[in-house]
C-alpha cells in the first residue's frame, strides 16, 4: 500500500476516534442506513480489497450480502472470482454492424444492477454523420423512430480497459486498478468519490453516482461480485468492468449477449485461436484516441 493510501487508512481512524466512536462499537445499536452498527464500523475500517485476507474478504462479502438484504429485502450471492490464469481480455465491435439500438446498454444496466433513477449507463452509444469520427460531433441523445438512421454510423463507447489507465495514476487512494486479467475495477468500499479519475479518463467512461441506486427487487441480478455488479452505495465513481461477474466463469458480457447484429466481439487475447485475435490479425482496426498512449484494449472495425 502507498503512503498517501496509509495515511488515508490513518485519518479514517483519527476520524472515527474524534467523533467517539470507539468506545460505542461494543454498544449494540439500531441499524445504520439498512445495516448493523457493528456492521457500519467493520466497513469505515476495512482495508483495501487487495490487503485483505481470504477471511477479512469473506467477511466484507457477508456484510455486502447483509446491506442489500436491509435495503432491498434481496438475498445475492456476491463472489470473488479471481482471475484466470493466461487470460487478458479484448473487446472489438464491428461499427458497420452497429445499428444505434442501444440494446447493449439496456442489458448493461440490468446486469450490473445500475440505479434506474440515476441515469448512470456504463455504455453510451453515439450517432455520427457517415464517415465523420469526431466524437465531440457526435449525438448521445439521438431518438429518432426507428433505426438506424440513413445517413448516420453508430459508435458505442465504454470503458476501454487501457494498459496504461490514466484513471488509476490520478486516485489518490488507489482505490482502482488493473488486475491481472486487463479490467480496470473499483473497491467500491475504499472510493472516496473524489471524481479525479473521471476527469483523468479521455473516454467519458467513469460514472459519479449521485444518488442512492434505485433498484426494483425483482430486478436485481443476485449473481454479483465485490469488484463489479454488487448494489453501490451512494457518492462513488463506477464503470464498466466486462462483466466480471460473468466473464471470469467462461461466459460473454451481457452487452455482447445482447447485440442483435453480432457486431460485438470478446475474448481472450492471450489466445492465438480467439475470435478477437483473429480480428486484430485479419481486420483493419482503430483505437480511440490512440495518440494519447492509453493503450486501450477496445478496438473498432468495420467489413
């Protein structure tokens, strides 16, 4: 851990010292905001993910598990999968395939369980005029009755999973980082939602929410995982994450699942027979803002 996330760990406590709560956590207390008091204290104490042992995680997952149940009456089942071994994933959408229907996005929200009220989407899919790449021209509001539109192409944009992520340099917490498998993620309960790898990130992909999510019950997907689609709290910066709740089991993200055109393309990139590889091999592909040296893992072609 670094000095500035051992400081921070220190003024949580200093924190927690000056207000008095140390001496009322062996005081058994109402519930705080859906939780225990005992359960509320573990959390403002509770290390970074990547500090915690395999007993302080599963104990984080039970409070997690507990916070939802109070605040929804959902029981979910949140994991920690790790990461496979010689896997790093890529993703490459075929933008001549891509019609603007938005489907990706819609299946996105239900399977990440993002708050209906917020408006937070991890994917956003931009209208452009044929031939006409800059993004600052583009349409993220686009609404016409039927699509896709003549005249116009269709770029989805979400989180690209740099190899050298600008967001992460800019936490001061390291509260975000790569994992071994190439997705960027976020401890949630180590966020201070400072927002300064929003302003970091070029691509619009991080997600400040407002609010406390509103989730409809039985919407909720109860397959979840600490460092992805698990219910958030309010006040901390989200993103996509490829579904890591899903890919890490051997399954396709939703958004890809759901694209009626097949134009989106996922897999292994440490395999040489993948069908991503095959794209980087065989096809003429384009990064998004490739000059600044982000390195993403999202690539882009078209027939």
């Amino acid at each position: 851990m670094s000095k500035a996330g051992d400081k921070f760990d220190q003024a949580r406590r200093n924190f927690l010292r000056g207000i008095g709560l140390g001496t009322a956590a062996a005081v058994a207390q109402p519930a705080w905001g859906g939780q225990t008091f005992q359960d509320a204290l573990a959390d403002f104490f509770q290390k970074d993910y990547r500090r915690m042992s395999k007993e302080e995680i599963d104990e984080a997952l039970g409070r997690i598990e507990r916070r939802v149940k109070a605040q929804y009456d959902v029981d979910i089942d949140c994991q920690n999968t790790p990461p496979q071994e010689n896997v790093v994933y890529g993703y490459a959408i075929n933008i001549s395939r891509c019609i603007g229907c938005r489907y990706c996005v819609h299946a996105c929200v239900k399977e990440n369980n993002l708050g209906r009220d917020s408006q937070v989407q991890y994917i956003r899919v931009l209208e452009l005029d044929q031939g006409n790449f800059n993004l600052e021209q583009s349409d993220h509001y686009y609404d016409p009755e039927k699509v896709p539109v003549e005249g116009k192409h269709y770029l989805p944009v979400q989180c690209m999973q740099c190899d050298d992520p600008p967001c992460v340099k800019a936490c001061p917490v390291e509260a975000t980082w790569m994992e071994p498998d190439g997705i960027v993620v976020v401890d949630y309960d180590w966020c201070i939602g400072c927002r300064y790898c929003m302003a970091a990130c070029p691509y619009w992909a991080r997600h400040f929410n407002w609010t406390t999510p509103e989730l409809p019950a039985k919407e909720i997907n109860t397959n979840c995982h600490y460092l992805g689609n698990r219910p958030r709290p309010r006040g901390v910066v989200e993103k996509c994450h490829f579904c890591i709740h899903r890919v890490r089991k051997g399954q396709q993200p939703a958004c890809m699942e759901a694209c009626p055109t097949g134009a989106r393309i996922f897999g292994n990139l440490l395999d040489p027979d993948s069908e991503i590889r095959y794209v980087l091999a065989n096809k003429q592909v384009f990064r998004l803002k490739e000059d600044l040296g982000t390195e993403p893992k999202f690539w882009y072609f078209s027939d």
